[in-house]
C-alpha cells in the first residue's frame, strides 16, 4: 500500500504542467501512472471492505427490539423492558382488597367426612362437647391410583369339520385395531397438541403416570389416528377463517420431517397460523410462497388481513390489509442504528411511531375517541410520508448495498405499502400489530429451538 508521502507526491505530480509533463522520463511517467492505478484500486478494494463491515456490524447488532428474532437471543447488556418501581407496600393484598380463596368442592362430592372437636378448652382445661353449626372446612383433593384397564380380545381360529378350512374370528369394527381405547388416543392427541409435548415426552409420561408402555411409533400413530377423527372439525375451522372479517396470519420454519410419510425428500416445512377472536387455525405445508397463503386464506378471502411485509400475501388487496405497526417499528430501529443520513430519516419515523403508539393506548384505554384519533393521525401520517418520500428522492444503483441504499429501498417498499398501515385507525376490532398470530405461533418456535 502507498504511504502518506507517496500519496501526496502523486497528487503533486497531477498538478503538474503539460510542458513539465512532456519533460518527464518516460520511467516516471510509467511509475505515475502504475501508482494511480493502484489508489484506484485501492479505493475501491477499501469501499468494499467498509461495506462488509458495516453488513457484519448490522447483524451484530441485530436485537428482539429491530429483528425478528426473540428475546431469549439477546446478548448480554441489551436493555430489556424497565421493570415496574416498586410501590413500598408490604407483598400480598392490601387492605380494603377483596381477597379470594380456594373454592371447595360440593358436599355431595366427598367420598368421606371426617369430623374433628376440641376435647378441652386451652384456657381451663374444662371438657369441651357438642357441634359446630358451621365449622372450618378443609378438603384433600387426591387422584386415585391410575393403573391401565385392560380389554383381552382372544381370536379362536377353528377348523371345519366338511372341508378341513381353518377360519380365524376377526375383530368387531368397534374394536381399535391399534390395541388402545379412544381415551389413550385422545390424551395422547392431548398431551401432544394443546400441551405441546414431544413425542418421546408423550411416550414417557403415557408409561410413568398412566402405567401404559408405548414406542415412539405407535405414539405418531395415534396422534395421527386423533387427527383424522378430528379432520371434519379442522375443516370447518379452516372455513370459518376463510370467511371471517378479521384474520391475523404468520409462519415459521417447522421441522416436519417425514413423519405423516408425506416428505420422503425431507424438505424444508412451514408452520402457518391465521388467528381470530374465536378460533385459530394451524397448517403445515412445504412452501412458504402465495401459494401457501392462499390455500390458508382461501383463494376468494374478502376479509381485511393483519400481517406483517412478507411477499406472499400481497395477492390481498391494499384497502383490506393492515401491516403490522411491531414489524414496521423493528425496521425503523434497525435503520436508524445506521449510520450518516440512514439514523436520521429513521429516527424521524421512530420518533412518529411513538406518538402513534401513544395516542392509541389512549385510544384503548377509553381516554381517546376514535374520532380525535383519527384526526391526530393525519399529522402523524403526513410526516412519516413525507419522511418516506424524501429517502425515496435519493439515487442509489441497482446492486449498491451501502446502508443508505438498503434505507432507501426499505423506504421505498413501504410508500407502495403506506395505505395499508392506516386500516386500523378507522376500523373497529381491528389491531395495529400482528401480535395475537406471532403470540399463537411462538411455542412452535420456542419447541423447535429447544
């Protein structure tokens, strides 16, 4: 590399005359020009390197607060939410609270009574005798021992006395041909669904509590087995979402393997979830493209969609869309942790953001009317529009990835995008995050990074 001296020799001898020029050796002539060619070089071999430093410090730094990624995955010294000041008062309920205690279960109920009285006063001494109209009432609650109750089917095979045939008997269709009840099948579909258990941990507390051994394979098949039973359900569940006027979506990578036999090439597997007030939809399918959307939504879906920016549900329209405002803000952050004029377009949007979020806790908390709110909200707009459309104004190149280019095409995604952050001012029951759908889908994440 050129030291500072060689440096400005070669800006001295850029400043010389073309008759000086002439009169230089031809050997130095050759040394100016290689030299030149080297800054060059240099420059730009120093342009690329400072671009890849500034990627690498970006997902350095990426958080929960301006990524996807959970809490958990913070490094250390990240700040995490201020925790509530501490009033001073003594822990428990304070006075004038009504407290609550745990409820007793009816007498009818009590397989026994047992009855206990005083023998003596603790004063005197004197014998004490009779009953308490309304004594103290303490209950143990115990589970009686579990052990398997066990059905033996014995299939005689016998042989005909003409012909010789021998005819085995076969099974009543009542029977399960997989050797277990519908309760077993049911609490292991339980156990493995709502309480979101492994299988091997289904395995393992289907033997220790329940005294009932099975193989890993049997507990996939019985879950399978649930599955199918429950099929009519799932789809008029999926309907309902499909015809439902407010939906809430999102995915995630899901380790499906191979275990319905239904990926023998073990691709990559997507957990969707669509979310509403009464029910939640899961699927799972081998893409993560429109495709995936639509058979979740449904090709006709006219309800308005809460998601975040992801490309596959841009087949909604932008009048029945409203994008996540938590999604937004984590870009905002990240962005405004970028350098030069990246921190300040975005630390103007961050700052908007906020008010945003201000006036519409108020908005929930019943201290705001809608109809101020809206109106509040126009400023808030205008300003993160026009802050939008001034990174928009900014020429980058086509393949430039230095962080103002990535500020200005994020900035630009978002103005095609700007009236489908807007729905929820003006519509009731509807939210400005996606937070109920990432909420339903998190355990999936939390299971699978385990």
């Amino acid at each position: 590399m050129l030291n500072d001296m060689e440096v400005d020799r070669v800006n001295h001898l850029e400043r010389i005359s073309p008759e000086d020029w002439e009169k230089t050796p031809i050997s130095v002539k050759k040394l100016v020009e290689e030299m030149a060619q080297k800054i060059e070089q240099l420059e730009k071999k120093l342009t690329q390197v400072l671009t890849v430093q500034e990627q690498l410090l970006e997902k350095v730094n990426q958080t929960s607060k301006n990524s996807s990624l959970p809490p958990s995955s913070d490094p250390p010294g990240v700040k995490k939410k201020q925790s509530i000041k501490k009033s001073g008062k003594k822990r428990g309920g304070q006075p004038g609270h009504q407290g609550s205690s745990r409820e007793l279960y009816p007498i009818e109920d009590c397989r026994e009574i047992i009855e206990h009285h005083p023998e003596q006063c603790p004063s005197c001494g004197e014998p004490l005798s009779g009953s308490d109209i309304n004594p103290y009432r303490h209950q143990i609650v115990e589970i009686p021992p579990i052990s398997p109750i066990v059905v033996e089917h014995r299939l005689h095979k016998l042989t005909c006395s003409s012909c010789g045939t021998k005819t085995r008997a076969t099974l009543p269709e009542e029977v399960n041909p997989t050797g277990y009840g519908v309760r077993v099948v049911a609490l292991v579909a339980l156990l493995s669904g709502v309480y979101r258990n492994s299988q091997r941990m289904v395995q393992s507390a289907m033997l220790e509590v329940f005294g009932i051994s099975m193989s890993l394979g049997t507990v996939n098949k019985l879950r399978i087995e649930a599955s199918n039973a429950v099929a009519n359900c799932v789809d008029e569940a999926k309907l309902y979402i499909q015809n439902a006027e407010v939906v809430g979506a999102d995915e995630t990578s899901f380790n499906q393997g191979n275990i319905d036999g239904s990926n023998p090439s073990q691709r990559k597997a997507w957990l969707w979830v669509a979310v509403t007030p009464l029910v939640t939809f899961f699927e799972i399918t081998l893409t993560r493209c429109t495709q995936g959307a639509k058979d979740l939504l449904g090709e006709n879906f006219g309800g308005i969609l809460n998601s975040d920016r992801h490309g596959a549900y841009n087949w909604v329209d932008k009048t029945r869309r409203q994008l996540c405002w938590a999604h937004l803000r984590r870009d905002f952050l990240k962005i405004s942790e970028r350098p030069g004029v990246s921190a300040e377009l975005e630390t103007a949007l961050v700052k908007q953001q906020e008010k945003l979020f201000e006036l519409w806790h108020r908005v929930r908390d019943g201290t705001l009317s809608r109809d101020d709110f809206g109106e509040l909200v126009q400023n808030i707009r205008s300003s993160i529009k026009a802050t939008l459309t001034e990174a928009d104004s900014y020429s980058i190149g086509t393949r430039e990835k230095t962080p103002l280019a990535k500020t200005v095409r994020t900035c630009r995604q978002l103005l095609k995008v700007e009236s489908a952050m807007w729905l929820f001012v003006a519509t009731v029951g509807l939210e400005p995050t996606n937070n109920a759908a990432e909420r339903a889908i998190r355990p999936a994440v939390i299971i699978f990074s385990l």
